[in-house]
C-alpha cells in the first residue's frame, strides 16, 4: 500500500514537472517518422519508485538502486524498503557510480 502511494505521488509529480513540456514533446513526436522506436531501457536503469530512468542513481540498504530525491522524499516517512516493505537497517544512501556510468552510456549510444 505505502509503495502504491508513493507511485501515485510521484506519477502526480512527474505529471506537475511535464506539463509545461508536453506542447513542445508532442510537436517532436509528430515530426518523428513512426518507423523510428526507442529502445526500451533495461530494468536496472528505472527507478522502481518513479519509473524513469535515473539519474541520479544510489544504493540502499536493501541493495536496490533507486533516484536519489525519489528515495529520499521516501525516507523522509518512511523507514522500509519501497521494494519489500521491509525495516531499512539504516538510511544511508551511497552513490552508484557504475550503474550512472553504465546509464549515461546507454543514453549517449541511443541518443536520448
């Protein structure tokens, strides 16, 4: 339930944040020929609380990978992991520099 929650809040969020942009996303979009798909990103690179690919991306107790400001607005109430509900043994959150490196180049190679 908490995580339904907080996907809820950060879908409303994103939603907030995009809606200046969407005139101009959807002009891009219809000046894209349709033959052209964009490739799906891996699992690795989404966060599971925002569902975007991140950028900043850090490690918790857990040893999930999650966007730093979508798991500290998190831990800001809550002390469980988002992806088993689980007690955090501390709220630490260390960078992912691998994984933001290995993001980083996925977008350079698909041009995102």
């Amino acid at each position: 339930a908490e995580l339904a929650a907080a996907l809820e809040e950060s879908a409303r969020l994103e939603e907030e944040r995009r809606a200046p942009d969407e005139q101009a996303s959807s002009s891009l979009a219809a000046e894209r020929p349709p033959s052209v798909e964009e490739e799906e990103p891996p699992d690795d690179f989404v966060c599971p609380i925002t569902t975007e690919v991140m950028s900043d991306p850090v490690m918790a107790a857990d040893g999930h990978s999650y966007e730093r400001s979508a798991i500290e607005r998190w831990l800001a109430t809550k002390s469980t992991s988002p992806m088993t509900g689980e007690a955090l043994v501390h709220s630490f959150l260390a960078p992912n520099h691998t994984l933001r490196r290995q993001i980083r180049e996925w977008e350079e190679a698909n041009a995102c």
